[in-house]
C-alpha cells in the first residue's frame, strides 16, 4: 500500500510529463498546457485515487487525456 506522501509525488510526475507531452505535441505554451491538464474531465480522474490511473504510466495516462481532447470525453 502506498501512503498519501508516495500516491501525492507520482500524481504530481505524471501531471509534470502531461504538460511536457503537450508542449511538444501542440506546440503549447506551459501555461496553456497547464489550464488544458487542470482543467480537463480526465485531471478529476487521475486524483480519484480510487481510478488507480496515478499508479499508471505518464505515456498511458497521456492518452486518456488526448481522447477527452480530440473527442470531447473521456473513455
């Protein structure tokens, strides 16, 4: 099990490569690429410990995101 510290630092990793992979991919500014990230339906799932998406890979949860961006929802 892992505890609130460990769950809170691997969210906060895969949010940091999220806002990389969108500055690269989109050309986005950070700040831009930030509000897109915390702003999405997909952040509230990636929070919800319950969803387990923070003990996922950055790349995996990348593509989460990009559907709600390309098609309005997430899976």
């Amino acid at each position: 099990m892992t505890t609130k510290t460990e769950q809170d630092f691997m969210i906060d990793c895969i949010l940091t490569d999220l806002v990389v992979y969108l500055m690269k991919d989109y050309g986005m500014s950070e700040a831009e690429a930030m509000r897109t990230v915390y702003g999405s339906e997909y952040y509230g799932r990636l929070v919800d410990l319950e969803t387990g998406f923070y003990m996922e890979s950055s790349a995996y949860n990348y593509r989460y995101l990009r559907h709600e961006m390309e098609y309005g929802k997430v899976v």
